[in-house]
C-alpha cells in the first residue's frame, strides 16, 4: 500500500494536533499511522502520520503547497515523502561480510524497502557475493597518505549514483568530516559496541578487558565526533568468562546485523526524528 | 500532572482524529500524550488521549456532556477518567507473598497510583506484612464443599470497598463466574506460565518436562474460561537443564512479579483497550 | 585448535568425575573444557569434555579401546568425536530463503564448521542463492499422491551423501517416520513457534488470534510426533497490538535464523545430550 | 542439603581435575555441581564444586588439612566453605527503598541464604520497614565535614556484627578505601548504568542526555576505583523517547534490584571468582 509520510518537529502548542488532522480530513486523507510526542523538557513537539497516497488529491508537490501555510503558522520543520519512491541507498564495507550480506540479503527478499544502486569497499573480498545480486561494486583502496584521493573517489560515485544515505557496514574507515556534514543524519553507521562505552577501535577487546555481562551494538548516524552521533538502536547479548574475544566477536556479529537493520529500516520508513542529538523514533 | 484519559473504540473511518483533534483544541486541551492504532483486520480504529486537566474548562461531567454528539456520530465506546481519581484495587493472596509485597513495596513508596482498600486471602500468613502497611487484611477460607459461602463473602467485601478493579496476586482459586462478569475486564490475574503454553496447574512442572528453554509470566484479564482471558503482559526468563523444578520457581517468580506490577499500571493508566479478547496497550 | 569431544551419559553414582578425570590425566589429556550435571530427578549424570587431540597418544579408536573399560564399568552410554572430522549437514529448504541464506552465510564465512554436501528443496526458487556458494542442489518436488516417491529420493540423497545431520530449514513438509527413525537425534527442525504453543501450521495466524505479547521460535530434534521432540534452543522477541501478521512473520524470521544456527553449533560441537525428550545442552 | 563448597584457581596445567577428582573419590566425596574453566589468555586455571557434607568424613578443617598438600603442589589459592554456615550480610541503605525491601523480602521468604545482623543507613527513613523484619537498624548520618567519623561508626558497627560482606543497596556514598580494602571482594555495590558507562552521578540523567536506546545496572565489587571494581552481574531494559529520566529511574529499579539479588546470590553460593579485576561467575 503506497502511502505518503508526515514528519514533523515544531516548538509545543495548542491546536497542533487539531490543525494537522483538520488539514488531513479536509482532504480525506485516511490515516494509517500516527505517532506524536511532546517532549516537556525542550517544549518541542514531534509528529508523524502515514496516509494513504490513493485517499489524497494531490501529489506531494501539491501537498505541499496545501500545507505550506499551517508550517509556516507552527514554525514546523517537517517533510513529507512517498513510500513509492524508494531511497538510494549506497553501501560501504570493508572485509567484514555479516553485515552486508544481511542486508543484500533482506533487500533481495523484498523485506528491504530501498534500491541499492552500489556497495563501495576498500577491499575487494566481497565483489562476487554483490555482483551474485546484480549490484554493481566499487573497490576503492583506502591507502595511508592517499586518503583524500580515496574519498574523493568515494564522494563521486555516492554523488553520482544520487545516494539519499549512505550505510557503514562494517565499514571500519572515518569519512571525512565534509561527507558526514553534506549527508547529515543520512550517513548510518553500525558500531560494534553498547555505545557510549567502547567507543573507537577494537570495542569486544575492551569489552574482554572490562569484563563486562552483556556486550552490544550501535546503530547512529554518523557525526563529525567518532561514535557520537544521534543512536537510532542498540541491543545487546549476554556473555560470560567462557566467551573468548573471538566468542564475543561472533556472538557480537548477530547483534550488529540485527541492529542495523532495523536502525536502517526505521530511517527508510522516515520513522527516525532527530532532535539536540538524540533521536525519537516513532515505531 | 493530573490528566483527562479520554479511550476510544469505533470502527474506522475518515475525520475521526480530526473531530476529536478539533474538539480538544476547541476547549484549549492541552495533549500529553496521544495514541492511534487502525486495525485493518476488525475495520477498527483505537484511541488514547491524555490531556492536562486544568486546561480543560470542565470537569469529566462536563466533558462527558460536551463530547457525547461526537461519540454518538463515530458509534464510539469510549471512557474518560480523571488521573486524580485514584482507583480503588483489591488485592487477594495465597500463600506466597512475592507478588502481593512487590505490589505493595511500588504502593507504599509512590510508584503505584491506586488505593489499596484491603487484601483477602484464603490464609491469615500474610496478614503482619500487610497490616504494617497500614492495609485491612481480611481472611476468608475457602474450604471444599464450602466455596459459594466463601466467595459470598469475597463478593461482599469487594463491594463494601466499592473495588474498581480485583488483582489476583497468586490467589490460586479460581473466582466464580458471576464475579468474572461483574467484574470483566476489571480482575487481573498473574498466570506463571507464558501463555498459552501450560494452562492450570503446576506451570513450572509442566515447562520441567516438556524441556523448554524458556519459562515465563503473564499477565490477562479473567475471563470465565481458566487462563484463557485476554493477555496484558508477558515475560520470560532464561532456564537451563541446571535449573531443577525449585530453581524454575525461583526465578519465574521475578518474572511474575515485574510482569504483574506493569500489567497492572498500564490498567491503572487506562492504557488497555480490550476487542475480541485480546488486547492492545498503549505504553 | 583440533580437539576430542567426549560425551558421556550414566547413573549417577560417586567416582565417576575422578575416573575419567583419572584417564584423561594418565594419558596427558590437555582439557580444555569440561562440563558435569547430575540430574537429581533422573538420578542420571552426564559429562562433556573437550581435549586438545595433540595432547593424546592416541587416535579416536585408540582411545575407544582405551576408555571402554571404563565405559563398561559405569554402564555409560558414550561417544568421542573428532572435531577435525566436520560433520556432513544436508540442508533442506522449501521457497523461504531467511533460515538457509543464514545458515549458508555462516558456513560460507567460515563460522559453521561442517561441511554441506547438498542442499535439498521441494522448489527450484532457491537454486541460484546455493549454487553461488558452489553446493549442489537438488529438486525433489513433493506432489500430493507422490509422496512416497519423493521421500524415497530424498532418502536416496541423503544416504548418498553420507549426511550426518539433516537440518529442515524451514522445509515445510513432515519427513516419513523411518527417516526421523533413521536419522534420530540427527534432523533438526525450527519450528516458528514458541513451542508447546502453537503446534502445527501458521503459528503466526494462532500467535496473532491469541494476543501473545512475545513470539518466539523453537529448534529441535524431530521426532515422530509433530513438533513434539527434543527442544535445542527457543528464544523470543516482543510484539504488540502494532505488528500485524506480516510484521510478525518478518520479525519471527529473525528469531528462527537465530535461534536455528545456534541450536546447529550446539549440535555440531557436541553440546547436545538427550534424555528422556529432553535435551542438555553444555554451552 | 548442606554441601560443602571448594573453590579453586591456579595456573593451568595436565592433571588438577584428575587430582582433585580423586582427592573427591578417596573420600567419597558425592559431587552435586562442577564447573572448569581454563582461561587460554592468562593461563589459569578455576574450578568450583559443590560436595555433599554428609558424604565426606571431615569438617572444614580436616578438609583443609587433608586437601593441603595438594593445594601446595599446583600452587592454587582456594577456599572451602560450608552451605550452613550462613555469611552475615550488613547492608547499608540511603533514602531510596526498592533495592533493600527487595533483599529484605527475599531472605524473609527464605530465598537468599545469609543472616543479616543489622542495617546501616546514613538517613532514618527506612527504620520502621526494617525493623518490621526484626532486623536492628543503625542510623549513622554522614555530615560533611565529619565524614571520617561516620564511617568510624560504621567500621566499628561491621566488625561488631562479625559482617562476612557489606551490601551497599543504593547507598550513595563513597567508603573510604580503608574499607574497601579491610573488605576486599567482600564489598558489592549496585551501580544504577551499565558500566562502564555513565560513571559517578546522576547516571540516568547521563543516560537520558545521550539518547541511549537500553538502560542497564551493574553489580560489582567495590574497589579505590569508584563503579570500576570487578562486574558480577549487568542487565539491561528498552527505553525511549517516550520516557522521561523519571520513567528511567522507575524502569531502572527494576533492573537495579534484580542485578543486586542476583549477584548478591553467586556471591552467597561461592560462584563468584575474582582475577584481574574481573569475574567468573559459576553460574
């Protein structure tokens, strides 16, 4: 069923909910989903609805002129998009396949509502597994003292193929801080550790160290600060003295490919709202 | 913060959020919190609103008089209660005392938004633990062969105490029907056993040699029908072949109590709406 | 780090720990995991060691010659394993690709250690997705009225390959009971359910009608009865009056993966004991 | 059933089970519980068993003296405990009473195995509901400036009480490291994050400014180091944006109380082995 998304984020108010359902019914607009939030401590207001597209009389260019006016009333940030056109979403890996083929995966069995147009790697391990879905793959070196050429490379192609977002998967290189800002809150990365603890490189060797019971993985989207950025989802898994590094890295594997799906799914649903660093997501 | 909670059942339709979205900002309502859910099988749309009492210019009568054409126009069932009219709760208990102290722990330090106006048992053991609560503690038997006379007894009590709702914290007797129906949707019981699986007695027997490597709690409405009512809450724990019969009852009863004590706070905030037995909850 | 697995199951009685302790140690046995239960119910005592086989002076018949005395004196049921001698895992798989692309993922990741000599299915969907990772694939359709041909190829197939295991991969057809004789506690089944809940077909559609608030899925051993064997490994994640039956489908299949692949690792690695239809499981 | 409980670590070596399996056998020692573990990082060596009292012909001395020479010749550090000889436990509380009613209703219910001499508490609060238990409760106020003094008193209340472990259930002030020392994995806090995160104050708030999707406790030993001592025990809950740092603190008892009774209990059984600042938990 294609439907049309309404996000928005507006300083908190009488009537909000009123105009906005006003405006919907006035178009017989059938709602199929509606998710609000008032936050009390910023005052801020977070809304999403999900209409069906064939209830309304416009497209979304007409949508939006109708619902320019209440916007500009409320101070809102807001869009709205179509479930009918699907995210261009560019994959990045590095020689790690779990997370990867966990999503080329869900995409080739439809549960994965995007089109992928590439997957970039700095290796080139993981060509076959890609090609296998019909997916063109990039492989472009990330060498030291070349970096900038590699991510010039890297911008290009992501510009080229009108990527919407952009996800690490496992990808294990920093973007330049440039990327991250032009692709603001559409760069998704997967960290491998319960966040905010293990932050930067080996995090299931810290973990070992710490000797922590559970162990976890991130989903954020990506900041100029390393594995600072808004949390979309976290989970975790129970470990013991039995469990090795290499355990914990395997055990590890299957938290990281659970979470970043679905932190990847709620971002191609417009489920994600981003505000003060945080995120609400409305599923 | 005392709040309005204004629960609606209707079938689903256009213009529905915006009547009732325009009917609180016509009074100036001011939402803290608003739940939606269509249900595309039934046809059925549900609703929860919780609005700031003192921005409404009327009391729940006056809300009931000014919102009934609307319900009449939208065939709701619908409800609205007032956050600072606690509701009164009657507990009844056997012999184990895990659910009824955890209950009355949350009551006792404020985390819990009801009266307690006594608890019943069919045994006088916990009756020091409940009075140093400051709780009446009435113990009525229930002796073979003498059961009506008993529950006569029950029935009367919890209608001296004029009970809005009856929790069942591990009573272990199955209440008479007629107290079922006086009382449907408004008795809860605590069932150890994730449901459906081991109906009746010795739950954690049944989960021993069936081998299951999960045993759990929950949490339903009564219902003439033994553990067959309409599921509030759930929960599981973890078991292992380590863990003998002793060792399961040990640990369920952690999960029961949790599983108890949020069941019931979601009925307390008018968070449960019951359609053909089963429920939706919004928390 | 090649390793012997020695598994052993008897009454239960005192010396048996120093016994075997005692023989492993004569013979410079380097132990490198080591796992007891003594089940009071049963009055039974299982036992699972791992020992570096370079540690040992003999082979697997040389230290079957060695240990049956032993064996013999406590009346054990026993096995040792190679771990260098991967067992041969037939999958079998019908149109849903999420438990085989898993399992196949693994194994091709190197994570799963056996070896997959074929893949069988009552549809050619899949056949692309298995041949890629260079595993032969056969077609037995299973028609109504047919079944007996198809099982005999089956059968066929499976003795043809000297499989070891079978894993139903979500195959979606009952094996004839010679096959599960045949093959008893060697063909593994998930089934998408928390079992004993929801037995048989469409345990989503029942979980749904029931208003369950976890769904869960079930490995494990498959006996005659129906979903009724040996349970391996459950596990759950939560859902709510939101997730339709398609969204319970999809969040189930990330608990059947989960859920099936750890029940094959236990199996695969020897953790498994059965006893009395149920299992233990040292991990 | 009383048992003894011998806890061992050394380092790892050909032999240590065979022996001390027949130190067992000799004296036909019947085994209820064994645990290994060979830690491949450090090289060492733990063992835990659990031994029926009544089938060994010694008391804890004459198991000491007998089993020493054994002990000498792997150069282990061990202990042997007897199941009967119930540790006493003080706790200290603050103002906050769900982690100390929970403990106090467990070991009225007979769930937790230990005396528990007194209560030391630097508010009066909590008086009454601790007495109610007939347990002595000392209120020992902590003034600024005259801290030394305070825990002057609370030294001499301990060592008056003959404590075997201090359980600091939410108390909320630091003890002074002589203490800690005196009591050296004989100390257990609860930590109300999922260490390391969110050390020092006011963790939920921590929590809630970094929009962390899973809240957690941690139950560990207390050292100098404040929250970095050894972890016995973490767990964690799902939150959101809908939870306010009120709602965290709620959902946070839940899990505070849980990891407390848990760890408090593999520390009471003897499951609990320390070695470079971290556990092994026999569990």
């Amino acid at each position: 069923m294609r439907t049309f998304r309404l996000v928005i984020a507006c300083p908190d108010g009488v009537g909000i909910v009123a105009k906005v359902g006003n405006f919907l019914a006035t178009y017989n607009g059938w709602i199929t989903e509606a998710n609000h939030h008032s936050d009390h401590q910023s005052g801020w207001f977070f809304m999403r609805h999900e209409i069906r597209a064939d209830s309304l009389p416009f497209d979304l260019d007409g949508f939006r002129q109708a619902f320019a006016p209440i916007a500009r009333e409320f101070s809102m940030e807001w869009r709205i998009t179509d479930s009918a056109q699907r995210k261009r979403v560019v994959l990045m890996a590095s020689r790690e396949s779990h997370c990867l083929a966990d999503l080329l995966h869900r995409w080739h069995s439809g549960e994965l509502d995007c089109d992928i147009p590439c997957v970039i790697s700095n290796h080139d391990d993981l060509r076959s597994m890609v090609e296998w879905h019909g997916i063109p793959y990039f492989h472009v070196p990330v060498q030291p003292g070349r970096k900038e050429e590699a991510f010039a490379e890297v911008s290009r192609l992501v510009r080229d193929q009108s990527a919407d977002a952009i996800v690490l998967a496992r990808y294990m290189q920093i973007l330049p801080a440039e990327l991250c800002e032009e692709y603001a809150q559409r760069v998704i990365n997967i960290h491998h550790s319960f966040l905010p603890s293990f932050v930067g490189a080996k995090p299931y060797h810290q973990a070992s160290l710490r000797g922590v019971k559970l162990i976890g993985a991130t989903c954020h989207y990506v900041t100029e600060e390393l594995d600072a950025g808004p949390i979309i989802e976290q989970d975790v898994v129970r470990v013991s003295h039995r469990d090795s590094i290499e355990d914990m890295v395997r055990l590890g594997k299957d938290v990281e490919k659970m979470v970043l799906s679905r932190g990847l799914r709620y971002h191609l649903e417009e489920r994600v709202l981003v505000h003060s660093n945080k995120t609400l997501v409305f599923n």
